[in-house]
C-alpha cells in the first residue's frame, strides 16, 4: 500500500507542468486520444521495430455486422551493422518495406502506416516521436533527438519506388492496450512485463498539464520503470538491488524496472545464491566460474521447475547440489519473483485508483461495491452479519469435514477407473504390436484393426533435394497451397510461401467436381498471387482422409470424415480427380500423403534419423518406416516403405475393451462413428473433452460436484471443449480463471473446491490419454528395433498436433510412458513446423531425386 502511495504521487509529479522536468515518472503524452470502438475497418500497414528483428504487418479490418481483424506478416532481421549506423538502420527498414509490399502486389497503394517504435520517445504529437536514448543494444549514430517518423519518411523517399502514409508513432505498451481494446472495449490500461516493463493508460485530459485542451482523453505512456530514479524506493531496495545497478549499462536509471523485469530477475537470484554459497548456506559452501559470472542464470529458470530440472540448472552452473539445494533456490526464485508481482501490482493498483477517481463515483456504498469488484473482480460479494459465529461455527466445520472425506472417497474411486497402471500399459503396447503384425500380413491383413496401409513413400530426405515444389494441404474447411524452395549447398534450408482458402459449406458437401474445381481454382490464384501463372511445378498433396494406395501418385478415397460429403469421391482415385480439374494447367501431382506421413519426412529434412510420424491433435495417427519384407501387401523384400498404421481403429474389435470406462462407453456410443476409431476416441482432442463432460455429469448426479445442480449448457454435446484441459491444467492458470470457465458452462456458484475437482478430472484424463499414446508409440520404435536385431535403437519421431504442441504436460507424461515401456530405445521427439504442407513438398521432392536416379 505504501509503495502504491508512493507511486501516485509520482503519477501526479509526471502531469504536472511545473513538476514533470524533475519527475521520475515522466507520464509521457502519447496523443493517442481514444480506444476501438468496433467501428474501424480499412487495410492498414503496421512496422514493430523493438530489438534486433522487426515485423512488417498487412492488418484488414473490417466492421461489416462482425468484428473481423486479418493480417500477413514478415519478420526481418537488421545486422548489426545496420544497428550502428545511422542512414543504414532506416535505408534498411525502407528495404524491408519495399520487399513486403512488392510481395503481396501492393507497392502501387499508398496505404497508412502506424510505426510501433519502443524506445524512450518525447511525442509531440501523434506522428512526430523524439528519440530520448537508445536501449536494447542500439546504437545508431545521429539519431537520438532525432525525429523518428522523419528519418523514416526521408529513407522512403529516397528510394522513389512507393509511398506510405505514416499516421502513427507508439510504443509496444500502448500497442498492447489499442490491440485488447478492440475486443473488449473497457480495456483502458497495456501492461508490460518482459525482458523490461511499462505501463499506459487512458488519462482525462484536464490532468494533462503537459499538453493543451482539457476536454476528452489522452493514453499516457508512463515510462514507470524509472521510478525510484530520484530514491523514492532506496528504503525497499536491498544490497543485491544495488549490486545489480552498479553492473549495468544505465547505473541509477530505470531502477524499478531493476526489481521487476525479466532482464534482471536472474541476476537478483544469482547474487543471493552466490551470498549464500560464501555463507556457507548452499552448495556446501563452494561456487564455481559459471555461477560467479553475470548474467548466467537465467529469468525465473527454476521458479516452477520439479527437483530434477532443478538439479539440471544447477548442474550447469558447474554446482553439485543436494535435494536440499534445490529446494532452496526454488525459494530463492519464488521470493524474488513474488517480490516483482507485488511492486507491479502496488504500482497498477495506482494506476486503476486514478482511473476510479477520475470516474468520480458518488456514493459511499457504490464506492465501496465498485473497489470491492476492482480489488477481486471474480467474487460475487454480499455482507451478512454473523450470529453464534464460535458455537455454531464449529459444528458446521465439523459437518463440512465429514461430508468432504465421504465425498472424496466416492470421487476417488470412480476415477480410479480412469488410472492406468503399468502392466495394464504394457498390455496394450503387446496387443498393438500384434495388430500391427496382422495388418501387415495378406492373409490377415483385412480382418486386422489397424490396417497398416502402405504409402509407397522408400525414402526420408537425404538432403541433396532441391528445386521449387507446390503442395496442397486439405484436411478441413479451409486448405492451403503452398510453394515450396528446398536449397542446398551454404543456403541449405527449405523456404515456404503459403496462402489459405476457405472451403464453403455447399462445395463439402456438393459434387466432387465442383470441389475439385474450386481447389483448382485456389491453385491458380496462388501462382499469380506469387508472379508464376504458367509456371509447370511437381505438386505433393496432402489428402488427409482414409485412403488405400497402390502407389506414391495414387490415393483411392475409402471415406469422407470430417463434415465433407462430396459425391462421386467415395472408391475414387483423389489424384485423377484433381488431374481431371487441371486438364488446362501444368501442374504434375508427384505424390499424396497423408498428414502423418508429411510430418515425419519434415522432421527427417533436419533430422535423418526420424523414421516415425505421429498426429496428436483432434485426431491421432502414426507411421513409420518398416522393412519391405515384411510388407506383404506390396511386391518385394529389398529396402523400406512408410507405413500409414490408422492407428485410431485399434481397439475397434475389442483389443481395448477392458481399458474402457462407462464415460469412453458414451462417447463412442453418441458420436458420429460408434464402434470405430476406439483408441483415438481414448487419446485425441476431439474426445477428451467429452470423456471430462460426461465425468462432471456423474459427479453432479451423484452430489459430488457443484451441490448437486446441474446447469444445461452441461448437458450439451461438445460444450466442454478439449482446449479448456489445456487452460485448466496450464501451471500458470489461476483457479480463478477455471471458474471463469466455468461460469461460461453455465456454472454460476461453482466453488473454489468445484475448480480443484474438474482440473483433477481434466488431470486423470489427459494423463491416461498421453499413456495410451506413449504405450502406442512404444510398440512402434520396438517393432523398428526388432526388426533390424538391435539391442538398443536410436531413433527420432517428429510429432505434430496442437494437443501434443498446447497441453500442459501431455507430452511430459507421453515420454515418461515412452521411456518406461522401450527401455531399449533412445527416443527423441522433435515437433513438426507445418508438417503437412512443408511434408508433402518434401516427398515430392524426395520423389524427384529417386525419379532422376533412375529409382
């Protein structure tokens, strides 16, 4: 409260005319005069120059009945020598401008352009920012006290070849506040806390001293981690606070931005490690070089790491900590950064004070209720007065306790039937590597769950690929096409262009032709949305629906999932019908993958010892490279051929049977697809939410949740979506915040306990889900072990899906199952970056080169 106190007033020194020149808060006017009110609409040009990369953004927004915000974006690096001098950094910039603009074809508009630039600026008015001082490792001559927006137009101008209309100059905090303020029009506050931190809002103008007119708004941007510049916190500041001032590059300067920020919160802990050590507290007395160099411990590296990340971190520093040590740095971690959210929320709580007061609330009561609400914005408040609190307290305390254990032991036991143990884990790997024999032998092959269907993909990248390739991704509603550069030689990388088309409800579900044509369509839009009309390219195309394939150009759809429905697809080859579309054009289709398959040939373009795919997003799938021999589906015994398991189908005749619970029982009963795609019902995002929903449906039920009444947004099919596990179960999530959740379900009065409850359903079930997948997984990389008589097999998946990618610990939990169950494999998991489109330009690349080798 005291540090709050301190700070409006240094808010008020910042306003006034006569006070400001010797503020430490220097309450800056940003001449941005009002918020989004929904209304905006228009193609606007965005540069974000903030550190040692920049953005170039296209932002379409559009007010047409529905609130709509589009945007392209290019990200550019400025070399360093383009840091240090002074024409070079805004040539470089202008460049960079041009280079956008002539790729999205619009170098001939004059469009308006809003330039975030976050350094220390004095505006004078919206388009006109004074550069005060260089930070972050620039240091281009001639341009502090130098306007920004002007340097920026001369370099424009110089190139002669475009023209823009520079409207606005802010920086990132107000950029921050404008950007939520579109979507929630009370957004009056932008808060940053990063590598340094800051803070604006929206301040009436007749407290602005600093700028003319009294009437309406002005944002304020507060510059608030010099305050403390003129001592006002020297009482709060420690020795370590000190020692970190006396070693940077601004000694008395930004001081609490020195005790909040992420750029110094590492170096707090170091130093009281490093005390401590000498004192003998930690680390058995010693310290190493590591742990004695600045900036070596990184920003809140342990503050939510478990004991053996712990131990890891502290290894690195050259130390030999005990259980004990770790332990105490964590402390060490959690007070530093405890300290930091208290000064930043002391210092914002200023900040709303000054809001609520400029909004001059009338009455005692309203002023209360209103300061209750700001203070604990997630609590529905009434006042009552208590009557035998003591007496009749305590036998309600000792009711409550009862009714908890009894209900507790009720809960624990249904969701037991959730938990997984190891021999039941290591029963399912044995029966999926039985399926997975099945599906590839001929005899058993069509009775087989798990078809294990060949791709008739031979190779992974080798790296000598190269040439421009297109692919086109359809999996959804919406679809892209892509093109694809694969280099080699110095500039070996893949380089990628894409755009994304919506797929309209009619055409899913109209004539194939019809969809056909419409893809063909979209194809002819991107080679002249890219300047290549005419142009013959190989095309890979990734067909991500059930597929049988007799070669690598060939994909006989089996059925449509997914909401499509086109007719004439169905038994039909997918190549010849997209052939049969581009009849006119020259474009050559070399290969159709599946998603699965993309991801792993995208992984092994950077790893060559990733022989496995796997999808774990709405749906889950696996592939892998197995030996020919053992492909009795396909002639000849010599080399590998990927393998497509649709391993989503195991357990469709029973395998999985005694794993199921009455929850996965009515999942699978009320979808789309009862009986089929077992497993991936138990594992992917589609289902999991569900599982949880119907598990909080007999909780409530049976009293053990939300006081027995049940809300009927509940009782709706899909309301409880799968990305809520993700927000419920992240470590950083609040439980105020899985009420928040809740209360969108339709569950007004839950309770704090009612939120500890669901977070452990959504915990039991997420976890079972990564087992079975790690189990899963396991029989693939032991199927490739033994195959090639290995004791041990090193090996790579490359892993793609936003449950994999999103959920807080699922892929925690996947590799511990993984490591438990294939001891005798060395896995290593990298995720894929845009597998099914960069994948399928790979194949095809792939394809190319075996094609010239005469292969």
């Amino acid at each position: 409260m005291d540090v709050s106190k301190r700070f409006r007033q240094e808010m008020d020194r910042g306003l006034g005319r006569d006070t400001n020149p010797t503020a430490a808060v220097k309450m800056l006017p940003t001449f941005v005069r009002s918020t989004p009110d929904g209304t905006e609409s228009g193609d606007f040009l965005a540069l974000d120059l903030g550190g040692t990369n920049f953005r170039v953004l296209l932002v379409k927004v559009s007010a047409n009945g529905k609130q709509r915000v589009e945007m392209e974006n290019q990200i550019y690096a400025i070399p360093e020598t383009k840091s240090q001098a002074n024409f070079q950094l805004f040539d470089h910039i202008a460049e960079c401008l041009a280079n956008f603009l002539e790729k999205l074809g619009i170098k001939d508009k004059k469009l308006p352009l809003g330039f975030t630039f976050s350094f220390p600026c004095q505006q004078t008015k919206l388009d006109e920012s004074i550069l005060v001082s260089w930070t972050k490792g620039f240091k281009s001559s001639g341009v502090e006290g130098q306007d920004v927006v002007s340097l920026l137009r001369n370099a424009i101008r110089r190139r002669r070849d475009f023209d823009i209309d520079i409207v606005a100059v802010i920086n990132d905090t107000v950029g921050t506040m404008m950007t939520c303020g579109y979507d929630d029009h009370h957004c009056e506050i932008g808060l940053i806390v990063g590598t340094g931190t800051n803070a604006c809002y929206m301040e009436e103008m007749r407290h602005l001293e600093l700028v003319e007119g009294d009437e309406g708004r002005m944002c304020v941007n507060m510059e608030w981690g010099a305050f403390g510049d003129d001592g006002a916190l020297d009482d709060l500041r420690t020795d370590f606070d000190r020692e970190i001032d006396a070693g940077s590059l601004n000694p008395g300067k930004q001081l609490f931005e020195k005790m909040i920020s992420g750029m110094y919160m590492g170096e707090l802990v170091r130093l009281i490690l490093v005390k401590m050590a000498r004192e003998g507290i930690v680390f058995q007395g010693h310290t190493t070089p590591d742990l004695l160099a600045t900036g070596h411990f990184q920003t809140m590296a342990q503050t939510h790491a478990g004991t053996k990340e712990n131990a890891r971190i502290l290894k690195d520093l050259g130390l030999n900590p005990s259980p004990e040590d770790c332990v105490t740095t964590q402390r060490v971690c959690q007070i530093v950064s405890t300290r930091a959210a208290h000064l930043c929320a002391a210092s914002l709580a200023a900040v709303l004070r000054q809001i609520r007061d400029n909004k001059a609330a009338e009455r005692f009561a309203r002023r209360l209720h209103k300061m209750v609400r700001r203070l604990v914005p997630d609590c529905d408040v009434r006042f009552l007065r208590s009557e035998d609190g003591s007496g009749k307290g305590a036998a309600m305390v000792t009711a409550v306790a009862y009714r908890l254990a009894k209900q507790q032991a009720e809960r624990q036991s249904i969701l037991d039937t959730l938990r997984l143990g190891r021999e039941q884990l290591v029963a399912v790997k044995r029966r999926l590597l039985e399926e997975m024999t099945r599906g590839l032998a001929r005899e058993t092959h069509s009775s087989a769950a798990v078809k294990m269907l060949p791709t008739y993909v031979r190779s992974t990248p080798d790296g000598t690929e190269r040439g421009d390739f297109l692919a086109l991704d359809l999996g959804g509603t919406n679809f892209r096409v892509l093109l694809v550069r694969v280099r080699q030689g110095r500039r070996r990388g893949v380089e990628m262009h894409n755009k994304i088309y919506a797929i309209p409800q009619d055409l899913m579900q109209g004539t194939g032709e019809e969809l056909f044509d419409h893809i063909v369509h979209c194809i002819a839009d991107f080679l002249e949305y890219m300047g290549m009309r005419g142009v013959s390219l190989p095309l890979g195309f990734t067909f991500s629906f059930p597929c049988h394939q007799t070669r690598l150009n060939q994909g006989i759809l089996l059925k449509w999932t997914k909401g499509f429905r086109a007719s004439g697809c169905e038994g039909e080859d997918v190549v010849t019908l997209l052939k049969d579309a581009i009849h006119r054009h020259e474009v050559n289709v070399v290969a159709v993958v599946n998603d699965t398959v993309g991801t792993m040939m995208t992984c092994g373009y950077d790893d060559p010892r990733c022989e496995v795919g796997l999808i774990v997003g709405t749906g889950t799938n696996a592939c892998y490279m197995e030996e020919m021999r053992n492909v009795e589906l396909v002639e000849g015994n010599a080399g590998l051929m990927c393998i497509n398991m649709e391993w989503g189908a195991f357990g469709d005749q029973g395998e999985l049977d005694e794993f199921c619970t009455e929850f996965d029982r009515l999942v699978d009963e009320r979808s789309s697809n009862p009986g089929k795609q077992r497993y991936e019902k138990m594992i992917s995002g589609m289902y999991l939410g569900e599982i949880v929903r119907n598990v909080l449906l007999d909780f409530t039920a049976k009293g053990l949740l939300f006081r027995g009444k049940l809300s009927e947004r509940l009782k709706t099919r899909g309301i409880f979506e799968t990305k809520f596990l993700s927000q419920i179960e992240s470590d950083r999530l609040a439980l105020r915040q899985v009420r928040t959740i809740l209360q969108h379900l339709g569950l007004t009065s839950s309770t704090c306990e009612d939120s500890i409850l669901v977070k452990e359903v959504c915990s039991v079930v997420s976890r079972r889900a990564a087992q079975l997948c790690g189990a899963g997984l396991a029989a693939v990389v032991d199927k490739i072990r033994q195959n090639r008589n290995l004791n041990h097999l090193q090996v790579t998946v490359g892993v793609d899906g936003t449950l994999y990618k999103l959920h807080p610990h699922f892929s925690t939990v996947l590799r511990e199952t993984l490591r438990d169950l294939a001891p005798q494999c060395e896995v290593t998991l990298v995720q894929s970056e845009d597998g099914s489109g960069k994948g399928a330009a790979l194949i095809t690349a792939v394809a190319c080169r075996l094609r010239e080798a005469g292969l």
